[in-house]
C-alpha cells in the first residue's frame, strides 16, 4: 500500500510567481502529483503528453482549456487531454490542485 496525507504534501515554488509542483505516487499507467498557484499569479504550462485530470481541493479561479473557460473551485474536477492547451487563470484564491496523470507523468520525481 501507498498513502499520502495530501495536506503534508509541499509543493516546492517553481518560478518567480511562487507556483508550486510535487510529484508523490507512481505506477505503471498513473501518476499523481499536487500543484499549487497563488492568488493572482500566471500559469505558464503547456500542453503535455499525457492526458490529466485536475481535481481542486482549495481556491478559486478559471482554467481555460483549448478556447473554453471554466470557473473552478473547491470540489471541481477538469479533464484536459493530451495535447490540449491549457491553464489556470484569474486566481481569486491560492489553487491546491490534485493532478492525476495517465500514462504518468513523464517529469515524475516519486
């Protein structure tokens, strides 16, 4: 078994804007990491290989995927397929984001 107390978790800032990205379970067709965006702040990702699904555990915003937005808040869950561009914007409150990817990530650390 694996467990992770996702509240423990500390998603390290990447960039000047203090967005913050952990990687913490693997497996063979999935992996899991936790990301986080402070309120105000820009996400710069691009499309990735994989697809995933972004499940938001706190904060409020918008996440645009392809030429569609989509207000998010606690609770909310996105699909986002490979290849689709896309990112979190308008960020009304620090975003804590459950991201689960398939095939896994190709960047994971855990």
């Amino acid at each position: 078994m694996k467990a992770h107390e996702i509240l423990e978790l500390d998603p390290q800032p990447r960039d000047s804007e203090g967005h913050g990205y952990v990687d913490f379970l693997a497996s063979e067709k999935l992996s899991l990491g936790l990301a986080v965006w402070p309120t105000g702040s820009n996400d710069r990702q691009r499309p990735h290989a994989e697809d995933e699904v972004y499940y938001v555990i706190r904060g409020r915003g918008v996440i645009q995927v392809a030429t569609e937005d989509r207000p998010v808040k606690a609770g909310s869950l996105v699909f986002v397929a490979a290849g689709v561009e896309h990112r979190f914007h308008h960020i009304e409150e620090d975003l804590r984001v459950l991201v689960f990817w398939a095939p896994p990530h190709s960047r994971r650390s855990a």
